[in-house]
C-alpha cells in the first residue's frame, strides 16, 4: 500500500478571494474540507464532489464555504 500521508497532490479551489490562486497544492490524504493561509486568516473550502481536468490529470473541486480571522 502506497504511503500517502507525505504525497503532494493538487486540487482546484472554486470561489473565495479573486487574486487567490486557484490551483493549490495539498499534502496528505483526500479531505472533505481544507483551509487556505491568506492575508490574515483562512479561506475555508469543501469539496464538491466534482472533478477537473488540468492537463493529463482529473483533479477534485473545492468550493469556498466560510473566511476566518486569526485571534490576535
């Protein structure tokens, strides 16, 4: 069994901020929800379910659901 936990993959961020960059790099297993660094806090985003093509790769969609602040 491949080891996954240290396996970067990509996957396509769908709304959020417009100057955030769309394609995102992600380490680990497939999530069902991630959360992206950006300016002072996180853009949160979940996966639809729906998938891509970029290149000769299909990649999953996450869409953006909520943005946090970091406490200060």
């Amino acid at each position: 069994m491949p080891d996954t936990a240290n396996r970067t993959q990509f996957i396509l961020l769908r709304g959020g901020p417009r100057h955030l960059e769309r394609l995102h790099p992600h380490l680990g297993d497939d999530p069902e929800r991630i959360a992206v660094r950006h300016l002072n806090g996180y853009e949160h985003y979940e996966a639809t379910g729906e998938y891509a093509c970029a290149g000769d790769q299909e990649l999953p969609i996450f869409g953006w659901i909520y943005q946090t602040k970091i406490a200060e």
